[in-house]
C-alpha cells in the first residue's frame, strides 16, 4: 500500500527548499514545474527538479514531478529532462479526458525506454482543476495502469466555475464527492485539495477531517507546517486500531463457527466491518514501514 497522506508542493526552481525537502516528514514531495515557476525559469527548474529527486529520496519521502498540463508545449520537455532513477511519478494537473492520461502514459513509457528506467516504475496522478474534469473522474481513474491515485484542486476549479473558495466549502462539496466516489470505484486513492489559509489551522484540521470522512486518503500541502497535523488526521487514532483488531478476532471466532454476523460492543459486525477492519490495519502497517523508512 501507497501511504500518500501528505503531498507537498515545492517550488522546482528553488535549491534551497529542495534540500530542506529531504528533511520533512512527508509522505511524498511535489517538485513543482507549473505553478510555482514562472516561464523563464522552467530550464531551470527541469535541472534543480532532476538533481533534487535523490537527495529528496534519502531522506524517505517519495518524490513526484508535477509537469505542465498536456494543453501546453512543455510536457515532453518536462518528462525528458526529469525523469530519473529514484522519481515515482509525475503530478499532471488541469486534467480533463481520458485521452489526456493516454498521452502522459505515452511521454512516460518513452523516457522509460530511453532512459532504461524500469517498465511501468513511474505513476501518473491526475488533479483534476475544472467542470469537465470532474464529469469524467471515473474515466480519468480508470485510463492507465499507472494511474494509482487521482486528486482534486479547488483553486481552479472554482476559478472555471465563476466562484470562489469559502470557508464552508459548500461550492466544493459536489466535485469533493464525485472525485472520491470515482477513485473508490476505480480501486485507486483519493488525494484532497490544499488548505490555502496558512494562518487558519483548526480550518486545516477541520477540513482534512471531513476530506477523510468522504474517503479521501490524503491531501495535498502547500506549506510545511501542514504536515504534522494532516499526517495525524489521515492515519487511524489508537481507539480505531484496538477496535479494527477487536473486529478482525471476534470475526475469525464467528467464521469458524458457521456464523455470518456476530454483535460486537453493542454495534453488529458482518464481512463487510471485517474488510474495513483489515484494511485499516494494513494502512497502519504501511504507515509503520513508511516511518521506520524515514528514520534511517
């Protein structure tokens, strides 16, 4: 399992906060080509974004490139001159089609022949920014073998829909919803939006908490000092631990005993609590082994 709770953009044009990079406690490490780096730095940011994927990977994170959307020139430039041994995948924003997916597949499984990386090492996560993007979710999910999560960006998507961010959130809640509805169905992961209001913490801890409870099994960060708290909210407290265990037991002495359903702390347990139950347990183990990974 891919622990993805914290992904965090940084700016591909920056030395320094590459370097500091290697020392946080993300799960993952964004090297930002769009966005953050204006047009005349791109060159530049390519090299420092390549150089950077080692030092970033000795530290534990995984690193990923978010190159330039298909609809502009840059994204072949972006994958030949970064894509590298150590890089986990590419961040592919404005995403809108499954054809988009075919095409950044395409780009990646060319570098990797001429670079003789390993066949089908490096992801492909869709954000997925406008109207459109949010109609095709599922198809977008679902177009590569590659793609192992998709994730959702509020600041263009409500920009494209004539709105604005408010802290309620109510203009998200459709395409929040249907963007993690189509990364379950698809088998793959849900990654948030970014908290944009840097000064507003209990926001971020509030929001993350709703994220997780539509099913999203991260989020992505724009600051550092985001990491720690969203790190807590994404993985299981010690209360869901102990009863996962519980419910995993009490379901195994039921099975052998020909039972379907048995009645666990007053609240009934059936095969489907047991899936869960398991499969919080192995985030736990994932989550585990992504720490002591870091730690060394």
């Amino acid at each position: 399992m891919n622990v993805l709770r914290t992904m965090l953009f940084t700016p591909g044009n920056n030395w320094r906060m590459i370097q500091k990079a290697s020392s946080l406690q993300a799960d993952a490490i964004i090297l930002d080509l769009e966005d953050a780096v204006p047009m005349l730095d791109k060159e530049t940011a390519r090299i420092l974004a390549r150089d950077g994927i080692s030092i970033i990977k000795a530290g534990g994170p995984n690193v990923f490139i978010r190159i330039n959307a298909i609809v502009t020139s840059l994204t072949a430039q972006d994958m030949k001159d970064t894509a590298t041994e150590g890089l986990d995948g590419i961040v592919l924003p404005k995403a809108e089609s499954k054809e988009e997916i075919l095409e950044a597949e395409r780009l990646v499984e060319e570098v990797e022949k001429e670079k003789n990386l390993k066949s089908g090492g490096i992801a492909i996560i869709p954000i997925i920014e406008t109207a459109k993007g949010v109609v095709n979710a599922y198809e977008i999910a679902r177009a590569s073998k590659r793609v192992n999560a998709i994730s959702f960006g509020a600041v263009d998507f409500t920009r494209d829909m004539g709105t604005t961010i408010s802290k309620e959130g109510t203009e998200l809640f459709y395409a929040r919803s249907q963007i993690a509805v189509a990364a379950r169905a698809a088998g793959i992961q849900a990654i948030d939006t970014p908290w944009i209001d840097l000064a507003d913490k209990e926001g971020l801890v509030n929001d993350s908490r709703l994220a997780r409870q539509l099913g999203y099994k991260g989020k992505l960060l724009i600051h550092p000092d985001q990491i720690e708290s969203i790190n807590k909210v994404f993985s299981p407290s010690k209360e869901e631990v102990e009863y996962a265990k519980k419910v995993v037991e009490a379901f195994k002495e039921a099975e052998a005993k020909g039972l379907g359903a048995i009645s666990l702390e007053g609240k009934m347990v059936d095969v489907a609590n047991y899936r869960q139950a398991k499969d919080l347990l192995s985030l736990v183990d994932a989550i585990s082994a992504k720490e002591r990974t870091s730690c060394k």
